[in-house]
C-alpha cells in the first residue's frame, strides 16, 4: 500500500456534496481542500461522466465538478446518487503533464503588493521570493477566465488574504497571491489577490490549438529573473 492510500481511504469516508445549478446542470463538490490526490480523483470522475449520455459537458474545477445536461432529468436523485456512486469508486488519474518554467520578475512596477505580503508575513522580500519559487505547482484546474490556471502546492507561510478592494485592473501575467494560492493571470482585468510579480508568458491564444498553453496535470515552476526591491 503507498502512503496516499490511507488519505485516500478517509477522503472516501468524507461526504461529498451535489446541488442542483438551474435545471440542465449539476454541480459535485468534493471534500478535502486543494489536495492533488481529491483533484486527480475529480479528473477521473470527470471523464467518467463525460461517457454517461445525458452529459453534455463535465468541467473540472477546484475540488468540484460541473455536469451540463443535454436534457432536463427525469430523475435527478438518480442521477445525483450515480455521481456519488461513481466518486466512492473512481481510481486518482496521475497525470503526467508538461512542465513549463515561467521567468518571473519579482517587485517593481509588475509586483505592486509584494508590501503587503511582506507586511502580512513578516517576511524579506527574499524570503518571499524563495518560498514562492521553490515548489512545482500542479495545474489543477483551469476556469475564472479564459487560460488561467488554479494550482496547488504554495508554501502556506507565505499565504496572504485577499484585498479587501480588488484591484480594478491588472495585466496579463501577473504573479499572484489570494489566500493560500496562487495564479497567474492569463488576460487583463480586475483581481483581488496580491500582485508580486509578472511574467510575459502568453498563456491564451485562440488562433492555437488547443488555445490554453496549460492543461490539468501539467506543472508550473516559477524561475526567478529578476527581483525588484
């Protein structure tokens, strides 16, 4: 037995949860919070209910899972209990994605809250800037807008609360902070995370295919190129 398998045996006991969205869409919600072994258990589920002909389309998020219909059920606590079936019985997918290193200019004009980080934390910014490059982030979801990528594996000693004002704009690849996680913005527009950095990565392009440069299951390590005090 591996060392996962015992979380993995308390996740089952856990009870998920499943709400109606309207009346074509079903929303799963997982328990566990930003854990890679729930998530890759969401992308199995996932695939799994991508098969089931009443499915039109099931989207992956943060420890939950979206089912749009193509008809409205006949009967939804069937339908619910088959999703809660499947979840007790679904094997992790590990996905064995890309890794793409992203340079990232740390402070400066592109890090306007790397103060509020620092204030929050009690940490230098060099501190901050070693512990935010030192992981590599699994991509676990993509959503909020087109690109953008929700990751794990932040050190937790440099978690910083979201703003109370959000920012009303901020540009494409910007590196930022929101709680206990961290992103990169694929496109310009309103945030409520700390801003600590940028890089220049282009992370949409509807003229590629698949237009997002990054999938769930590739990772992410930021390369510092630059840190600006």
């Amino acid at each position: 037995m591996t060392s996962s398998a015992p979380h993995q045996a308390a996740l089952i006991g856990t009870a998920p949860t499943v709400s109606l969205l309207g009346t074509t869409a079903l929303l799963f919600e997982a328990p566990g919070d930003m854990d890679l072994a729930v998530q890759q258990r969401i992308w199995a589920l996932a695939l799994e209910a991508q098969t089931w002909p009443e499915v039109g389309e099931a989207v992956p998020g943060m420890n939950n899972l979206m089912l749009t219909l193509r008809h409205v059920p006949a009967q939804w606590l069937g339908l619910q209990q088959r999703l809660l079936d499947a979840w007790a019985a679904v094997t992790p997918l590990a996905r064995d994605g890309r890794v793409i290193e992203l340079p990232v200019v740390y402070g400066g004009e592109g890090g306007p809250h790397m103060a509020d980080v620092v204030a929050h934390t009690g940490m230098g910014v060099d501190e901050i800037v070693e512990r935010h490059s030192a992981p590599l982030y699994p991509v676990f979801a993509l959503g909020s807008h087109p690109g953008y990528c929700y990751l794990g594996g932040m050190d937790p000693r440099i978690a910083t609360p979201r703003r109370r004002v959000p920012v009303i704009r901020i540009p494409g690849g910007s590196v930022s902070i929101g709680g206990r996680q961290t992103g990169v913005s694929a496109s310009a527009g309103p945030s409520g995370w700390n801003t600590i950095g940028s890089t220049s990565m282009v992370f949409f392009d509807p003229a590629q295919d698949p237009p997002a440069l990054l999938q769930p299951g590739d990772r992410i390590r930021f390369r510092v190129a630059q840190v600006i005090r």
